[in-house]
C-alpha cells in the first residue's frame, strides 16, 4: 500500500499543469528544465517537468555533453540503484495493474532482459547523433499514453495543434506505429511482470549499471534461507533473489523482504544476519 501511494503521488506531482484546462497549451515554464528520476513524458498535456530521457536525446542531437543530466542519473543511481522504478515510477505501476488480470502467465529466458541495453545505445543515443531525431521519443509507449493519446481526443481548436489540420493528421503514420508498440507492451503485460520495464526502458538501463554498488541494497541470510522461492513468486521482476542478489533488473520494490531472509541494507549499515 506504501508503495502504491508513492507511484500515485509521483504520478500526480509531475502532471500538475491544470491550467493546460485554461491555456489549452502544454506547460512550457521553467520547471520544464527539472528532470524527474522517472519516464513522465515532457508532451503530457498536464506535465510540469522533463523526462531524462527525453532531456538526454535532446542534449545528444544538439551535441553537448549534458553533465548536469549525467549528474542526475549518477546522484540517483547511486544512492538507490533501480529503486526509482520500482517506487515512483508511474507507467511501472500501470504495467503491474494490467498483470494482476487473471490470464496465464509467462516466463521468457532472461537473456531477453538485455534488448534494453541496444534501446538505450542505439535508439536512444547513436541514432539520435546520427540522425538528429529523437526516435526513442517518437517510438516510447510512455509518451504515446501519456501524451500523444489525450492530445489525439483533446486536440484543442486554437491550440498548439490548430494550424495545419489535427494531431493526427500531422503525425499521419507514425501515430500508427505508436499505437501498435503501446497496446503490443499492454497486451504482453497480461501474460509477463513489467515488460517494458525489462525489454525497453532506456533509463532502467542507465540504473541498472549503479545496482551493484549503490547506498541502498538488498542482503539476505544465505545460512537460513530454505529456498522456497517465496521471493520469485512475489518479484515483479521475476528475480530469484538468493540467486540474483542486487540484480541489475532488481527495482528494489521490497517486496521480498516480507521473507524474514531478506533485508534492505545500506553500505555503512552492519549485515543484519550474522
């Protein structure tokens, strides 16, 4: 429940542009110029801050190193690993809405985990060098919910769509192709834990790289553990943590330490299983 009220908190205070009611325009002020530590897309009608990875592909078009962005995703992947994820990140919590529908469920190899990392370096970064073109953005199922399809049934008359004809006929094709990725990650996440989350998200990958030796970190008692998978079944993440301890998919969500084997710990903290 405490993690719920945190996803839902973060949901709300990164989309808190009512006026967008009033101006029928997005907000374009200066906390535009924030990033959050999670995917909230900068298109959202009601949004009021950056997605990083949004902020990363512009810096990586225009060609300047962004080191106050690279700080931001040091300062955070340091201290809490993949946390960020697993506690305010609000698309993870819809992904794990649609899995709690009663379907049978599946369990792809984990070697699959990996297609993240080519997101974040080609999609995200080279072709973006490459083409001047944010592709990731244009592509993201986080920015197609969260923006693209309430401007698509809003499309204010006078607003920032008005010339030119509607929001879909600007976007023509690609609206399509958006659609088609959105509702194929909604229907995966029927049957798999978070699949965006494992197969596709840029900056759970740029996290990912901090798991093994951030602040916070997870510790279990390897002498009294019985095995009993407890943890697995729980992991939205499908982690076996006595296995994949600190894991780079780990989202430090806690939820297996409702097992009294496994504790949240922090670097200075002394092992609480000696």
């Amino acid at each position: 429940m405490k993690r719920t009220l945190f996803q839902l908190g973060s949901l709300l205070v990164s989309n808190l542009y009512f006026a967008t009611f009033y101006t029928r325009n997005i907000y374009q002020g200066w906390a535009k110029g924030l990033c959050i530590p999670f995917m909230n897309c900068y298109g959202c009608p009601l949004a009021v801050v950056s997605c990083p990875i949004g902020s990363l592909q512009h810096f990586t078009i225009i060609k300047v190193v962004p080191f106050f962005l690279l700080g931001f995703f040091g300062i955070v992947g340091a201290f809490v690993g993949r946390m960020a994820c697993g506690w305010i990140c609000p698309f993870g919590f819809f992904q794990e809405l649609l899995y709690k529908v009663k379907t049978p469920k599946i369990y792809p190899p984990k070697i699959l985990n990996y297609l993240k990392y080519p997101v974040l370096v080609i999609l995200t970064i080279l072709i973006a060098y490459w083409l001047g073109e944010p592709w990731f953005c244009k592509l993201c199922p986080v920015g197609t919910l969260e923006a693209s399809i309430p401007l698509v049934i809003w499309n204010p008359p006078g607003g920032i769509f008005a010339q030119g004809g509607t929001i879909i006929n600007k976007l023509e094709f690609l609206f399509y192709i958006k659609m088609v990725i959105l509702f194929g990650f909604v229907a995966l996440n029927f049957f798999i834990k978070r699949p965006f989350c494992r197969y596709a998200c840029p900056l759970g990958a740029i996290y990912s790289f901090f798991n093994k030796f951030s602040f916070y970190r997870l510790e279990v008692d390897s002498k009294n553990c019985s095995l009993c998978n407890y943890c697995l079944k729980d992991c939205p993440m499908d982690l076996t943590v006595y296995e994949e301890l600190n894991d780079t998919d780990c989202i430090r969500c806690l939820k297996c330490t409702k097992c009294p084997e496994v504790n949240l710990t922090n670097i200075f903290e002394k092992s609480h299983f000696k």
